[in-house]
C-alpha cells in the first residue's frame, strides 16, 4: 500500500447556519479544501453523513455533493456510522489513495441539524443507539452517557468537577477558533450551576446541536512531493465496532472500540501512544473525554479526571488534548466532526492554527472519532 | 492491487416479510454466505443500506450489524448511494481486499421497506431524488422515470409493448427463483391493463417495496485458492455519478453515469461488452432496463426495446439479462438489491441456479446497480 498525505484542508463555520443550506455548507469546505490543495480536479469523493433522511429528507448524498461541487461524473459514496461518519470517510479515502486505484481523493462530512425542531433531532440522534432495545424506549444520548457518566464515578472516583474542567478546558480552546460555534469563557462553577439535563451530566456537559462541514484532499506522498504541498502522512488508521446497546457491554465505564481501534492504528504508524505530541478526541459529552483518554492508554482508568483537573490536557499541559475546542466548543455537526478533526491537527501540524491556539510541540497527532455509545471508533494518526 | 473472488455467497427471501426484523434479515444473509465461503472470521465488513433512518428509525448501521452478526470489534462500515448502495458496499469491500489491508471482507446490503406506510414509504425513496428541487414539490420515483419514459418514447420510438416486453420477461425468470418475491407469470396484456401510475409506467411496469438482505464474502484469488473454495473472480468495478436532478441532465434519455462507470469496469477487466455473456441490471422499472442496455452499450439508442420483444434478452436469448427476475420480479429491498444481483451472477457461474434458470452460457458477466434516476452506478464485472 502506498503512503497517504493529507494536502488541503477546508471547513465552514460550526453553529446555528440559517442561511446556508445542506449541500451549500459541503460545497463550501469542500471548494476550500481543494483550493488549499490547489487540486482542480479528484478522482473520487466520500462524504460521512449521519442521517441526511431524518435531518433534511435527502439521501443519495454522494451524488447530490458531487453535482453540486460539480464533479460529476466522479464516483461519490456516502458513509455512515452514526458519528464517526467522518471518520469512516476519511479511512475510505486513504484506503482508496492507499490502494493505488485513485491519485486524488476528497473526503468530507457535513450534518445540518436545525432545519428541524430539537425533539425531531433528538429522535434522529437516538437513532446511533439501538432502536429497539434503548431509543423505542426512551433512552436518549445524555441519557445513555449519564448512565457511563455515573458507572465511571462509581467505580473510578470520577467527580462532576473533574467533568466539567473538560468542559472549561474546551471552550478555552474553541475562544480561539474562529470556526467554533461557542467561543465563550466558562467557569467550573458555571458547568456545575447550568441546568441539569441527565444526572450527572449539566447543560454545559453535552456538546450541541450544530451545522457545518469540513473536508480534506489526500493524494499519495509521492504525488504531494511533485505537487510541492506542504504534507501531513497518515501513517495509521484503525477501525473497530462494539456491541451497540449498553446493556450488552462488559463495562460501562470503558470503551473497548477505541481502545482496538487505536491499537490498530497505533500498530499501523509503528509507534506507541506515548509518541503521540497531542490528540483531538470526541467529546460529545465531558465524560467522552475522560473515557477516551482512558481507552487509547493516555492515563490510567480514573487518572484522566485528575489530570484534566490538574492542566494536563490544556494547551500548556502535557498532553494536549482537543486544541480546537472539541466537538463541546468547537460544535458537533455529527457527520463532519471526525473531518474537522484533522482540519485541526492539519493546521496544528502546519504550524498554522489561529489566534496563538498553535501548541509548541505538534509533529505527530491522533484523531478519535465516535459513533453513538461507542459501538464504533475510527482512530487516525498524522504525522508532519 | 490484488486480485479478488468472490467464495460466499447469501441472501434472504425478498417479499414482505412481516416475521423477519431490520437487524435479522442481513444476519440471515450475512450468516448465509460465511457458511457458504467456509470462514467464520472476517476483518472487516460493509453494509449497504438507503435509508435505516427513515424506514426502520435506525442509523449506525455497521455497528449494528457487526453486533448481531457477532463479530465485534470488526471494523463496519455503512455505506449509501440510493438505490445503488449494495453496489458501493461491494466496491468498498473490493477495495480493502484488493488494497492487501484486509484478506476476507463481507458486503452486504439490506432493507426493511414494510415497516412503515406506502406514503411514508414513497417520501423515504424520495430521498434518492433531489430534495429541494424535485420530491419536495411532489415529484415521486414513479413519476421521474415516467419521464424518462415519455422522452425515450418520443425521441427513440419506444412502445408501451416494449416495456411490457421488460416485465413480461423477468416474471419468465424470477417464476424459476426460489428467493423471489413475484413468482407469477404475467403476459404483456396484464402489464398493458394494469392500474396506471405515472403515464406510461402501469403498475406492472414497476418494481415491488420490499424486504430482504444479500451478502458475499470477498477474498483474495491467492487465498481462494488455498482455501481451496470455488472462485469467481471480480476483474472490473466502475463507478460514476451524474447531476442528481433530472432537470439538470442534458438528456433525459440517456443514463450518462451507467455509461462511465460500465466503461470504466470493462477497462479494467481488460473485455468490451462484447465479451460478456450475460448481465443483471437495475431494472427499478420497466423502461430503466432498456435505458441501462443502452447505456452498457449493449444496444444502440432505441434498439433496446425491440430486441427486447425480440425476446433477445430472455434466457435462451442473445444476452440474457436478469435471469434472477430482476428487481421487478425477484423485489427490490433497495439497499440490497447490488448484492443480490452479485448473488445470482455467482450462481451462474457457478453453474448452480435452481430450477432450470441456469444459462447455458455463463463465464463472464456484468452487475450494474443504479441509484435514484441515474445519479449514481456501480458496475462489477465478474468471470469464472
């Protein structure tokens, strides 16, 4: 398999997008990823998507991208899984560069989640879980993460503190990205006071409902050398699933997928995560974070919530984690988010990230990206 | 890239099938064709699906599947293109082989169409259509391809006949497939008497909402072999998209995406269509069979349909098309539908279609699935 860079990256701003329509937000982050790549033309095109039928009636997302990019008749495919779609179109368009069948390929995601009401969206997220055994029955996502949320506390000492500095921690970082959907200060205090959604996860716990996409170009590194753009080599990537449902896993306050995904994709880049200089990570809730940390090996189960409380995972720490404000600050448009992703590791591997956000140390990096509970995890490492 | 064959193959019956769930229908046909390469490990596993959310209220579609199949932590994928996503989850599939990334990997394809009302059922397969400018002004899948109908009528002289002629004969085949849905023969008066839905297009000129799951198991050629597994080799796979939209295309009469990906399938596999003996095509409805013929270049423009009356597309015919009864006969659970078709060409190269449906000339044929009007296809071509 040949080696894969990443050579132009491109996302619209994350938030409540009135004005600007599904396919116009993918078109935008895609036209400004191959304008950053200097690439007139692809080969081939994946789009992650979560729910195009339940957010705005429109399946066949490939075709409808392709068309309105105005590449047709190049080969588009949508993928899914639930919020790791991004993630999972990225891997497609590696393996498609990687393989040798296509020189040029665009990887995007995009989600527009407000041109229905907040009930209609929660029903649509619900539909990551499993239909017939948690949403039919009421479970909702803060629900269900509540139900981790509180496994973890109770077996690992986890506190609502330690919770919401991820939530502070983020959104110090998303103030300085200027495609975040919140930049605003908050205070451990404010997490802790904000109303209580699913006991013991507050507002300020649970990342938004968001619009937006994000896009980026690979070729094989052979290509970007005679291209002369600057490079970011994919050197791993791993993909795993679990059992979908909570109530099928062995333990509640652990996430098996990510951890065999990123031991997949560690093994692929030959290295250790202890190798890794910082990582963007899916923080859909503050819990997510702490899990996560957990299951890729960055701390010990129960020594993610004192070390976030401790800096660690700051900008300044050591072992930054989600520089750009994460899916809590940054937003959660479901489809895009594992694309965004390498938007930020990209710029930060650059040396280009905005607004003194650029970490001192980023030569090699890990994206975790998410879908629903944590049935599915893609996990991929980039390197300068 | 390395060669890939086909050593299982599976599927469910197609038809309502009140009894079976969304989640039971693919393990059935997942289940089916690991039995049937002998392999009880994959590594990996694509899902082709057009529309969980809508029809079933269930996304994260790999997760649950790989779940229920009980593989986890394989790696699986979703992946949607309309109608056309089968024939994407195989092409996915194909890839990872061919990339040397994964040596056994399954596709599947699966759909639960009866689980909500027709009207629902017509808005989910809008969905394929372009949202904005077609199916939210009322435009039904029926009606587009009733347009494509009238203009291929009034530019290439196609008859009502003709079309029936389509219907006509793939009840003739799939009355021979124990897995179909319909297996009535019907004559070219009942097609022509039937209720009228979108002029031309009667009811019998369209095809069924269905149920139903389909899976192979795709291996590489040098594995096949030591597994010592009855091979049917993938030589060429082709994809292409077209403006999703009728309105856009510069003829309404032509299927400009079947024509690129056919071409780029058959490159690869080194033949012309000349070279192949047989082929299953999208026949959505009566008039997509002809178009798609002469799309594959099989037919000149406008000579599809008196061949087909010809009977030169029957089984005993100059090249039979649809000999499994195609979608109008065999059903067209619509994630599936690209995986069936692979189903039913591995049959007959193998020489193992039941009850007198076998060809009598089977070593190389050619699989083309399409999504919405035509804004997207995938065409394999597969050889003994």
């Amino acid at each position: 398999m040949r080696d894969v860079a990443v050579i132009g990256i491109g996302m619209t701003r994350f938030g409540e997008l009135w004005e600007t329509s599904f396919r116009d937000l993918f078109v935008e982050a895609a036209r400004a990823a191959m304008l950053d790549a200097g690439v007139e033309r692809i080969d081939s095109m994946y789009v992650g998507c979560m729910s195009g039928g339940l957010f705005v009636g429109q399946e066949h997302i490939g075709s409808l991208m392709a068309d309105y990019l105005g590449v047709t008749p190049t080969a588009a495919t949508r993928v899914e899984s639930a919020c790791a779609s991004g993630g999972c179109a990225l891997r497609q368009a590696w393996m498609e560069v990687a393989s040798g069948l296509s020189d040029v390929v665009l990887a995007g995601g995009v989600e527009k989640m407000t041109d229905i009401d907040l009930n209609q969206a929660t029903y649509a997220l619900g539909t990551a879980a499993d239909a017939e055994y948690e949403s039919f029955h009421g479970a909702t996502f803060p629900g269900l993460y509540a139900m981790m949320a509180r496994a973890h506390m109770e077996r690992w000492g986890t506190t609502s503190e330690m919770l919401a500095a991820v939530a502070v921690k983020n959104h110090e970082n998303g103030l300085l990205n200027p495609m975040a959907q919140y930049r605003t200060r908050i205070t451990r205090e404010a997490v802790l006071q904000s109303t209580m959604i699913a006991d013991p996860l507050h507002v300020l716990d649970c990342s938004p409902v968001s619009d937006g996409a994000a896009a980026v170009v690979l070729v094989s590194v052979e290509l970007a050398r005679k291209l002369g753009r600057p490079a970011v080599r994919i050197t791993g990537s791993g993909q795993a699933s679990d059992r979908i449902a909570l109530h099928s896993r062995s333990d509640l306050a652990s996430l098996e997928s990510t951890r065999v995904a990123a031991e997949r994709a560690l093994a692929m880049a030959g290295v250790r995560i202890a190798d890794i200089d910082f990582a963007e990570v899916h923080d859909c809730f503050t819990i997510a974070e702490l899990m996560v940390l957990e299951a890729l090996g960055v701390y010990p189960h129960g020594q993610a919530g004192p070390a976030t409380l401790a800096g660690e995972t700051g900008r300044a720490g050591r072992f930054p984690v989600n520089p750009s404000g994460g899916l809590k600050s940054k937003g959660h448009p479901v489809g895009a988010t594992g694309v965004a992703q390498i938007v930020e590791i990209v710029k930060q591997l650059r040396g280009e990230a905005e607004n003194g956000r650029q970490l001192a140390r980023a030569r090699r990096a890990l994206a975790q990206n998410m879908g629903g509970t944590g049935g599915s995890t893609v996990v991929h490492i980039l390197e300068a």
